[in-house]
C-alpha cells in the first residue's frame, strides 16, 4: 500500500477497513499478509505490529 508511512495508527485503520472489509482486525493482518517481503521489512513490521495492538484489544479473557 503507497503512502503508509504517512498514516497515523487510526488512518491505517480506516484504510485498511476500506480495502478489506468490516473487521479491523482482519482488514489490518490482510494488509500485514500483502506488505510481507521478509519480517524486516519496514511495511510489514508497521501493518503486523498495529495488528497485534487490534488483537490484544479485542482479547477479553476466558470467557
């Protein structure tokens, strides 16, 4: 995706929201899947750590 480097965490969302659908989560790990070339590449590691922070949010406990 062009221009990532410029997105705040929110906007990154909303991008990847309207690139993939309705679930922030999963739009934002599709984006993570498309931006890997390696786990040093700088795209990835933007698009799977804001992955990670979704997740932990999501996660409420044993339910």
């Amino acid at each position: 995706m062009t221009g990532w480097q410029d997105l705040t965490e929110e906007d990154a969302i909303e991008t990847a929201v309207a690139e993939h659908g309705k679930d922030p989560t999963a739009s934002v790990a599709y984006c993570a899947l498309e931006a890997y070339g390696g786990r040093d590449s700088k795209e990835y590691r933007f698009w799977f750590g804001l992955f990670l922070k979704l997740a932990k949010r999501d996660y409420v406990g044993w339910a």
